[in-house]
C-alpha cells in the first residue's frame, strides 16, 4: 500500500505542474512517444483505478 501512496502522490505532482507548463513523467524519461512514458502512465491509472476501487469497495 505504500507504493501505492507513492506513485498516487507523485502523479499529483506530476499534474500540478503540468499546470506551469512542466511535464516532470515526460522530462525525465524522454518525451511523450516514449514507451517508458506510456508505462508509467498505465501504471499511474491502474494505482488510481485500485485506490478508487479501495475507497468505493470499504464497508463502513
């Protein structure tokens, strides 16, 4: 769950400063037709697909 919370945590970085122009996935692991890139983005959305399905799924 840890690694979760990371890779959650670092995607809304990530967002954030795409709002100033700045894609941090993109520059570090060479551009947007990268296949490294298109694989942290699945990984990104499959986090967030769990962490959703965790917080729908919980009884109260």
């Amino acid at each position: 769950m840890k690694l979760l919370g990371w890779v959650l945590a670092l995607a809304a970085l990530n967002l954030g400063l795409s709002a100033l122009g700045i894609n941090l996935v993109e520059s570090v692991l060479g551009g947007s037709d990268s296949l490294l890139v298109k694989v942290v983005y699945l990984a990104v959305g499959a986090a967030g697909a769990y962490k959703l399905y965790l917080l729908v799924s919980k009884k109260k």
